[in-house]
C-alpha cells in the first residue's frame, strides 16, 4: 500500500472542471478580485480544493498555524499564485483526462462531489455540529481518493471498470487490484493536508455498509448519509440514509430538495451538461489557448529593444488571438500634452496616421479620454462623436473605434485604438482582463525603453551640469585675484618712469594677465554658452546657405575641403534661435575641416524629421515637428577614448589648441538649451556623422490643411 499512495503523491494528476477553472482565470485575471468570490468559486471543484490543500501543507510553506477552510488558504496564498495555480493545471491536464477511463464523466463525478458538500454542511446545522464549513470540505473531498487512484492508474482503473460493469462494488473492485480502496486513499489525503481528523476519520467509513455505521459517532454517519443522498438530479432520500438520523422525515426531505436546487442552479451557471463533459474542456482548451498565446507575446516583449519591435509584438499578439483587422497607436508626447499616432509600417494609412496628433485634454476624444482616465472606451452607438474620433474611425474603415490605454508603473503612456464592429465589440467587452494584461505589460515595456534611452543622456547632462557649476566657481574665483593684479600691474607702471628697466617685466606680465582673462572667458563660453535667447521664424536652409558661405570662403577652400549640401526643399520656415544655431554649425564645420585632409569632403543635409510634423486634428491647425541636420565627412574618424567622452568639457584630439577640448562642449550646451539633441557616429577609417534634432516652434495661425484629413 505505501507504494500506491507514494506514487499518487508523486502524479499529482487529478482532474478539475473546466468550468469552474475557467471562471477561476477570469476572476483572478480581473484587478479587483474580491477573496470570497475566489474562494467560492475554488469550492465547487473537489480536485482544485485538492492542489491548494496539498501546496498549502506542503513542509516549504510552513504556516503558523493550521489552515482547516479553503477561504484561509486562498489568503495565505494570495490571489496570484491562486492563478498560477488554475492556468498551469488546467494547461496541464484539461486536454488528456477524459479520455483516460471510458465511463468517467466528470460533470457527473463534479455534480456528486459538490451535492455531497452541500448535503453534508446542511445536515451538520441541522445536527448542531460544530463547524458546518469543514463538513462542506470533507463532502466536496469524499470521493477524491477514486479520482487519485484513476488519474494515477489508468490501465488498473479501466479493469476496475470492467468489474463495476460485471456487477462488483467498485470500492470492493478497487481493493482486489489496487489492495487499496477510495476512501482509504481519501483519508489519507486529508491527513497529507492537515484536516481535521474527524474529516479523515469519517472518510474512512464511506466503504462500510449502513449497518456498520449506525454504531459510529455523528460525523461519520452525516458524511455518509450525505454520500447516500448525493445521486445527480435526485431528490429521493434513501432508507439507510433515514436510519441513521432521528432528524424528521420532512425536514431531511426538505434538505435534499434545497440541496439539489442549490446545485442544479450552480451548474446551470457553469453551463454543465451532465451528458457532454467535452463541452467545458473545448470552452477551458479555447481560454487557456488565448491565455498562452498572451504569454506568447509577452516573453517576445521582454526581448523588444525598441518602440516599434514593442508595438509590432502587441499588434501581432491582438491579431492572432482577436483577429483584429487593424489597430493603430497613439503615444503620449507629455512636453507637448499630445498624443501621436503611428502604426504598422505596412499599413497603407501609415502616412497619414504618422501625421496626426490629438489634443491630451480634449475631453470629447474617446482617445484622449481614455488616455486620461486609464478606462477603455468605446465608441459604438456615440450620438455626437468628436472631430478626432470621426476621423480615426474612417481612417480605421471599420464601423467604430476602441480605445485601450496603455498603462505601466508610471500612468498612462497613450491608447490603443482598434477598429471593431459590434460582434467584435462584445468580443473584446468579454475579454477585459486579457486586454488588461496587454495593457499593463505594453505600458510598462515602454516605460522601460524610454526610461533606459534617457538614463545615458541624463547622466551626461549631470556631468555636463556639474562641469558647468565647477567652472562657474572657479572663474568667478579665478576672476577676482586676476581683476586686482592688472588693477596693481596699472598702478605701478604709473608710479614707475616710463624708461625703467621693470617696465618690460611688467608689460610681459601685464600680456600673460590678459591670456588667462581669455582662457577664463573661453571657460565661461562652455558653462554659459552664447545663445541669443531671441526666437525669430526664419528660412533654416537660407540661414544654412549664408553661413556655409562664409565658412567655404575663411575655412574651406584655403585648405582644398569639397562640400555637398542637400537641403529638404520641404522644410517650413523655422522659429528657432538663429544665433545660437549658427555658432553650432560653425563649430561642427571648422571641427571636420581641421581633421581632414586635403580633397577631403563634407556632406552637409538638412530635411524635416518624417512623421513629425503632425496635425491637430480637433484644432485644425498643423505641427510644424522637427528639423534635423546632418553634417558627415570622411575623415580619419575620432579616437574611441575620445568618443566615449566626445561632449564633456577639456577632452580633445588637438593639441595646443587655446581652448582645446571646449568646442563640442559648448555645442552640446547651445543644442541643450534649445531642447534638442545632438548624437554622433564615428568610427576609424569611417569618417563622423554629426546629427542634430532641433523641435521646431508650433506656428499658432490656424489654417485649413491641404490634405483632407479634416475634411
């Protein structure tokens, strides 16, 4: 025997209902789950009971205390790992155990367990029992010894079965080939788990005939008058039952009635067909597909390095398992307060989606809407629609939009807004959870990408801001001592005679006094960049021209240096800081020119950043987006020990130079303070790529677009 029961505790194969598993993925799958409702749901299924009284006694948990209700147990081990618990073993075991044997049935096997429960807790308060709860656990529990030694044995349970057909007890049948019955192996169960003795104790007994048991004490016969009555879809009280109480005919007549309703009701709420378990198993193998396909999804997100790779996953995963014919993304610019649109590439609206932005705070948005409160919205059956929402929707091409936000740690980061009809509506109404699930991982992926592509630059920007404090200091301290010596050096030459011989020694002084005025005031051109501070709306490739101009004439021809100029003919006209971006690109030209060889050549573009120049749709006024502008050249490329410092102050190739290592220090500070941002790309033998993204001022006059988006 103790070969048997070892091999059950190693199986660990016992089967739920499909049913209830599935209402138990739901349930915990929702945000607010109340315990009760859990523990409910967990109560209709013996072989669920089952998992979590085996893992909650199991020696790694350790409890402070005996755990003798299944509400107890779903506490101790919170509603997580309750989940974790229904998916895998519904993943687990849902398509293999109906098969096993040619007569289970386990809607017939669930409909008697749970009967039996609530047969035995009735029939508890009406003896006066102590703890009816734990009477409902030992008669939803009775039977799963047979359920053990079935999933643990099939071959031996199917000759089993042959018996039982033959006309022999099962139990008795159970005996002869297993040498161990069902409540035997029940009994001992409840003793892995921890119930209370007197529920193992009765257990025992439910192999005894009637007569054995009217000598037993009263728990042993109420479980086995509840088994006695526990027939599916009967209401009959069998005469051993009413031998073994002195309870009224009436009052136990009552009871088996009740108690059958109260069942029936439970399964008709699960959608249990005594004569078609498969029914539940398809319904649970449809829910646990969705599910491992989300989880699909979600590891391939966890590999995302990308906002595009993370969108095109999530997109893939709700198409696969909603058959969502399209969706598009609308991502908060929080700077700006808008959300901008984008989609799959492949999409033949991609032009036009990449070039619409919606206002955060208009509250008619749907989108916006749902961005704001962190709810999904949808946008059937809407008598007045706004503007935005009209327009998605025809972009869309389908009859309506739906609008999930996209939530992580740190709120909503935008919405993704899917185009459904009215069956696809109720179809994802019924999946909220799921949606849900996208949701909190697609916003929290987003989260993490934005929060890593900034952590380089915002140390930088420290270690630039902490250059810029020391150097503060000390060229105000410096500054001081400097301002009195030449005051002194003025002095003296005064009180000396022209002729004298320490007029000389004074001059020279006087000369070096002066270069470390200069030296500070290139100090101060880094920590306090020149910027006008002026914005003025002007033709940026004109500018570009001008100062090229000069540049090729003082810089480039006397050392024999080409330029190439590609200037975005769509460029609007930009409301920037002219000075402040002229003393960059002279910067960055002399820099290329000084490295490079003669017949050497410089490439020099400007365009306007695809996709960025966005329409407000309900303010029917455009965007102007952002300026980039590239200057390349095929030079020697910049030593890796200089490029991994390329932007900090003091830190050059050129030797000598007066203010050797400033330059690109005070071409980051300029980019900085117009909130733009430069990168470079070089590398040995390569040349250097300079980028620049300049955010271009929105233009405020409100125009008619050309484009008929607003149409």
């Amino acid at each position: 025997m103790k070969h048997i029961f070892e091999k059950i505790k190693k199986s660990g194969a016992l089967p739920q209902l499909p049913q209830v598993m599935l209402q138990l993925i739901r349930a915990c799958g929702r945000e607010k789950t109340d315990i009760d409702e859990v523990t409910q749901i967990i109560c209709r299924d013996a072989a669920l009971t089952a998992k979590l009284l085996a893992i909650i006694a199991s020696p790694h948990v350790n409890l402070a205390k005996q755990v003798t209700t299944i509400k107890s147990a779903v506490v101790y081990l919170g509603m997580d790992t309750v989940r974790n618990i229904a998916i895998s073993s519904s993943a687990m075991q849902f398509f293999k155990f109906p098969n096993v044997t040619d007569n289970f049935n386990i809607n017939r096997f669930w409909y008697h367990s749970y009967k039996c429960a609530v047969l035995a807790q009735r029939i508890a308060f009406e003896e006066n029992q102590v703890g009816p709860d734990q009477y409902f656990l030992a008669g939803l529990l009775h039977d799963i010894g047979t359920l053990a030694l079935m999933a643990t044995f099939p071959k031996a349970y199917k000759e089993i079965e042959a018996r039982v057909n033959q006309g022999q007890n099962e139990f008795d049948a159970q005996a002869d080939i297993l040498k161990v019955d069902g409540p035997t192996v029940s009994a001992w169960l409840f003793n892995q788990w921890h119930l209370n003795p007197m529920a193992s104790d009765a257990v025992q007994f439910l192999s005894h005939p009637p007569a054995r048991i009217q000598e037993e004490l009263a728990h042993v016969k109420i479980l086995f008058m509840a088994n006695l009555m526990a027939e599916p879809e009967s209401t009959d009280v069998a005469q051993d039952a009413r031998f073994l109480t002195h309870m009224p005919e009436a009052v136990l007549d009552d009871i088996a009635v009740d108690a059958e309703n109260e069942v029936r009701q439970m399964a008709q709420s699960l959608n249990l067909v005594m004569g078609a378990p498969e029914q539940g198993y398809h319904l649970l193998a449809e829910d646990v597909k969705d599910v491992s396909l989300c989880f699909g999804t979600l590891d391939n997100l966890l590999r995302a390095r990308d906002v595009k790779t993370v969108l095109e996953i999530i997109q893939r995963g709700l198409e696969i398992i909603f058959h969502i014919p399209r969706i598009f993304f609308f991502l908060e610019d929080r700077e700006k307060n808008l959300l901008t649109g984008t989609c799959a590439k492949e999409d033949r609206h991609y032009n036009i989606v990449t070039s619409i932005a919606l206002d955060l705070h208009n509250s008619d948005s749907l989108v916006a809407k749902s961005v704001k409160t962190g709810k999904i919205m949808a946008g059937a059956g809407q008598e007045s629609p706004a503007v935005s929402d009209t327009q998605i929707t025809r972009i869309l091409e389908t009859p309506a939009l739906y609008a999930i936000p996209i939530l992580g740690h740190n709120g909503c980061s935008g919405a993704m807004v899917i185009g459904v009809d009215s069956d696809l509506t109720q179809t994802l109404d019924k999946n909220k959870p799921l949606l849900a699930l996208f949701s909190r991982q697609t916003g929290i992926c987003l989260e993490n990408l934005n929060f890593h592509g900034t952590y380089a630059g915002d140390i930088s920007d420290k270690k630039m801001e902490a250059y810029a404090t020391l150097t503060d200091k000390v060229v105000h301290e410096i500054n001081n001592p400097v301002t009195i010596i030449k005051n002194y050096l003025e002095t003296l030459k005064l009180k000396l005679p022209e002729k004298h011989p320490a007029q000389e020694e004074l001059t020279v002084i006087k000369e070096e006094m002066s270069r470390v005025s200069s030296l500070l005031e290139g100090l101060t051109s880094f920590s306090k960049p020149r910027v006008g501070g002026v914005l003025e709306t002007i033709d940026l490739n004109e500018m570009c021209r001008r100062v090229l101009a000069v540049l090729q004439k003082s810089i480039l021809l006397p050392r024999q240096i080409r330029i190439q100029t590609d200037l975005d003919d769509a460029m609007p006209k930009a409301t920037l800081d002219s000075s402040g971006l002229k003393q960059v690109i002279i910067n960055l030209v002399k820099n290329a020119a000084e490295a490079l060889e003669k017949g050497d050549q410089i490439q020099f573009k400007t365009r306007l950043v695809p996709g960025s120049a966005k329409v407000l749709i309900d303010k029917k006024r455009k965007l102007p987006g952002s300026a980039e502008i590239i200057i390349q050249d095929n030079g020697p490329g910049i030593p890796s020990h200089i490029r991994e410092r390329l932007f900090e102050p003091y830190n050059s190739s050129k030797a000598g130079a007066s203010n050797s290592g400033l330059g690109l220090s005070i071409v980051h500070a300029i980019i900085k303070k117009m909130q733009g941002r430069i990168t470079c790309d070089s590398s040995r033998g390569r040349g250097t790529c300079f980028t620049i993204l300049i955010p271009l001022a929105p233009d405020t006059t409100p125009r008619t677009p050309k484009d008929g988006i607003m149409s």
